[in-house]
C-alpha cells in the first residue's frame, strides 16, 4: 500500500507536469493561443479603471467594425456604423435563433460549434472562433488561481446535460484522463442515483468537483453525514444556476472547502467568477456587462438592479454584442479587499421565472424559499408552483412525517405570498428531476402560459 506522503508527492507532480505542459501541448494542438491569453489576463487583473476602460474601448471598436463589415445582419440592424455603443439595439436569444442562417460565419475559417440545451425551449446554435475559446480557457484557469488551484488538480465534473455526455467518446476519456479530470454524467436525481454518484467521487477523490448546485445539495441530502466527509475537496465550482446564500452556507459547512461561484452562457461566454473574498469579478478584459431596465433598455446606473445584457469582445464570426441573457443583476464600483481590480457584479439573481408573486403582485426570488426551507431540515426536496395568483402548490419529499411541521410551514408560506392566496402542502416520498433541465424548486406557470 503507498503511503499518504508518497501519494500527494505524485499527485502534486502530476497537476504540474499538466498545468506546465500538458494542458499547454494540448491548447497549442487544438489552435487555441490560451497561454499568451492567461499571461495577458495575469497582469489585466491588476490595471488601472482607466487603463482598463481603454483596452475595452479598443477590442470594441475593432469588433463592432469587423462586425459592420461582415454581417449582413447586423448591418441592416443598425442601419449605420454605431458612433455610440448605446444605440446599439439589445439582442436576445429569441432573435438570434430566428436568424440564426445569417449569423451563421464560414466554417473553414476554423470556428467551432455549439449549442444550448434549449432548457427555455428551442436549442440555439452558436458559433465561436479559436480565440474566443482561448479566452475563455485563460480566464477560467487565471480564476483558479486566485484560489491556489491550478489546471491539473484533480478535477470531478457532474453534470446533467446531455449536450456534454453524448459525446464523450474514449478519446474524451483518454484527453481528460492526461488532464486530470472526469465527467460524471447524471441523468436522473433520486436516491439511487444520489448514492452511485457519490460512492463513485469518493472512489475518484477530486481536489475540485465542479456542478450544479441544486446536484450537489442532492447529492449531500441523500447521503449520510459520515460518508460525506470521506470527501476531500479543497474547493466547489458551481455553475449554470444560481448559488443561493443558503446553498452556498450548507454547502460549505458540509464539504468544508470554499464554494465557489461562477457565472457565463454557452452562447456569450465566461462572464464571472466569484474570488476568495466572494465577489463576482467581471472577466472584464474580454467581457462588456450593462445592466438596463427591463422595460425601456435604458442603461441603469451602478447600484440599480436591472437585465444583464453582455457583449463578448473575442465574438469575431458569431458577434455577441449587447446581448439579453436572461439574468437579473447589479454592477457595484466597489473595489475588493482580494487585490484584484476587475469590476464586480454585485448581485446577480437568476432569470426572470425564478420569481413568484404575492398577492400585492410583488416578486418574491426564489431565494426566500430557500431561506424558510432551510428553517426545515426534515424536507429533503421541495418544489412551489404557482398555479395562479391565487393558487401555489408546495410539494414536498420529508425524511419523516412532516405532521408535526405542516401547520408552521404553512404559515410561513402564507405569510410570504399573503392570505388571500390558496396554498395547498402535498408531501410524497421523492421527486424526481430531470437532470438534464436545470433544476429549478420554484415555477411559475403564469409567465410559462404567457411565454406560450
Ligand atoms: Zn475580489
């Protein structure tokens, strides 16, 4: 049997023959310049506002030219070489999907597909050049290192979408076994499956599990408390949802290692990531964030809560510029405590169905759900559907009867949503989710209906 010390002595020269020279060999390979990004990004962390407002000023006008120059689509759009960035009308992913042929660049210039999950209806198709993956490579790798990580630290991914476990080949294998990583893919999330999944990290023994956090609370939910600890993680990435303060906590105090938040959209790229401070730094140097008014696509002022809409400045070929994404948040000027200079999203609340309304019409995030759930530790899984807007319907997977606890969180609800409002309590003894959905605990079927 090797001993602890032997282990981590080779598994310490493993994460830097990757980080040094496997990783490297295989972006070179590939085409993308992802090292002179990460040494760009290294020192851009650090400069000035201004000297970071003229480096964005510059990428800008060169995108918005080449874009003008080559797209048929965008020219129409704007009518004229925009003199004023804000003038540029928004765009969302309805509006590139309905013109998704014209936006389509030449493929033998070496641009790579993808698509989204179409989770919010029809999948959309986007396309991205070597240097815009680069990019967003070197920011993912410059934000592990604020964390003493590094590409090469052994790394577990759970994940439910399709989009990736369907073409995991044995060369994806082979690729991710010289990096150090692994794809756990999850289909379904119910007690079974919970367990596999678990017993097969555990076995696997990553430094970084990157997930969903809705999965990863699953996952320690329907796992005892003991076995949890036979983890060994030095931190938690999650992405694609939101991280709720009260997710965040639980998973902290149970995995015992930073959980850290990121933030991006396949189609527009990495746009945030959480420091060891906890704040959401913008991936500035390659990403424009605004925030506007929802109704008008006014530009709202730092410390207003509003739309994000984003503009990817590497989205030669497949232009990202002032796109909607769909997400709730707020720009702060605040500078952070951890050194680094790049601006901060302040908050950042998830998409616009996250929300229920009370009786008043008054949005409640979901957050606060999370929040009352938190106060019943017995409730393994919860979801709250508004029927209308005046009718919810809570249901719920107890660990035990929940009798006893039924007349407090029915209470509790009624105060959140007003008394007026019918809120119905059903429990059963597991929900299933589709993993390859986000999960999502709240729903409004009043905004689906309306979307229809
Ligand atoms: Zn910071």
């Amino acid at each position: 049997m090797q001993s602890l010390a032997g282990m981590s002595w080779r598994s310490a020269l493993r994460e830097k023959m990757v980080a040094r020279f496997f990783f490297p060999l295989h972006e070179c390979l590939k085409g993308h310049p992802t090292t002179y990004w990460l040494k760009i990004f290294q020192q851009a962390q650090y400069w000035s506002k201004d000297r970071l407002k003229d480096w964005q000023q510059q990428q800008l006008r060169n995108l918005l030219a080449d874009t003008y120059q080559h797209h048929a689509f965008y020219r129409t759009l704007w009518n004229h070489l925009p003199g004023d960035f804000y003038e540029i009308p928004v765009v969302n992913k309805q509006l590139l999907q309905m013109h998704a042929h014209a936006l389509k660049p030449p493929l033998n210039l070496g641009f790579q597909t993808g698509y989204t999950s179409g989770s919010s209806g029809t999948p959309l198709f986007y396309y991205q050049s070597q240097h815009r993956i680069a990019r967003d490579v070197a920011a993912k790798w410059r934000c592990l290192q604020w964390f003493d990580l590094d590409m090469g630290s052994r790394e577990a991914v759970v994940w439910g979408s399709p989009l990736e476990w369907q073409r995991y080949t044995w060369l994806h294998r082979l690729r991710d076994r010289a990096m150090n990583t692994r794809l756990f893919p999850v289909m379904q999330i119910d007690q079974q499956n919970m367990h596999t999944l678990f017993g097969n990290l555990v076995q696997y023994q990553p430094e970084i599990l990157m997930s969903y956090p809705s999965v990863l609370e699953q996952v320690i939910k329907l796992n005892s408390h003991n076995n949890i600890k036979k983890l060994r993680l030095k931190a938690v990435l999650t992405t694609a949802e939101e991280l709720l303060p009260h997710t965040q906590k639980f998973l902290e105090k149970t995995l015992r290692c930073p959980v850290i938040n990121s933030y991006g959209a396949r189609e527009a790229g990495f746009i945030a990531q959480a420091c060891p401070q906890g704040n959401l730094h913008i991936m500035a140097e390659n990403m424009l964030v605004e925030i506007i008014q929802p109704e008008t696509d006014n530009v709202l002022p730092l410390g207003h809560l509003g739309d994000i809409v984003v503009t990817n400045l590497s989205s030669y070929g497949y232009p990202i510029i002032r796109y909607r994404t769909g997400d709730v948040g707020m720009l702060s000027e605040e500078l952070c405590a951890c050194g680094i200079q790049l601006p901060i999203l302040k908050k950042l609340e998830g998409r616009n169905t996250d929300f229920l309304v009370d009786e008043k019409n008054k949005k409640i995030h979901r957050a606060q759900f999370s929040a009352i759930f938190s106060l019943f530790p017995m409730v393994n899984q919860f979801k709250i559907i508004q029927h209308t807007a005046r009718r919810i319907e809570v249901l719920c997977a107890p660990k035990h009867c929940l009798s006893e606890n039924m007349h407090q969180l029915k209470e509790k609800m009624q105060h959140c949503f007003g008394e007026t409002v019918e809120i119905t309590i059903l429990t059963c003894d597991a929900l299933v989710y589709d993993a390859k959905i986000k999960h999502r605990f709240v729903e409004n079927r009043m905004l689906l209906r309306e979307s229809v």
